[in-house]
C-alpha cells in the first residue's frame, strides 16, 4: 500500500547527479578546442589584414611614398597607388 508519508519521502529525496559521460567530457574538449582554434584564426587575421594598411599610412605620414611592388617606403620618388 502506498502512504502519503512514503510519498512525500520519495518526493524530498535528494536529487543525485550522476557524473557525466566520457563521450560527453570528450564532445566539450572537442568544443573548446574549436572555439579556441577559431579566435585563434581571427585574432592572426586581425593582425595581418591590419599591418598592411598602417606601414603604408606611417609612410605617408612621414612624407614618403609607398612603393606597392617592392613594399617600401620611398623617400626620392613618387610611386601611382594601386
């Protein structure tokens, strides 16, 4: 016969997490390595597409001109921008 009282027992019980799975720990490391990978990726993206432009403005603003092909500044003559 079920009681009330053994019901409420089974109700109050504390819940008990089991651990996680090892396909579960794999499937975050996996995860975490993705996303470290990809901000990895960005961040040497950020840097190349940005180095490029400001050479070109610190030459400029020290009154050179940039040499495109050879990709130095040039303080004698006046190279065509691209």
């Amino acid at each position: 016969m079920w009681s009330s009282t053994n019901y409420l027992r089974s109700m109050l019980k504390k819940y008990e997490k089991q651990p996680p799975n090892i396909w579960e720990r794999r499937l975050v490391v996996v995860f975490g390595a993705l996303f470290a990978i990809t901000v990895l990726l960005f961040a040497v993206w950020a840097v190349v597409l940005f180095v490029g432009p400001t050479s070109v403005d610190a030459c400029l603003d020290q009154g050179g001109s940039y040499d495109y092909e050879l990709q130095r500044c040039d303080f004698e003559s006046d190279h065509p921008a691209p």
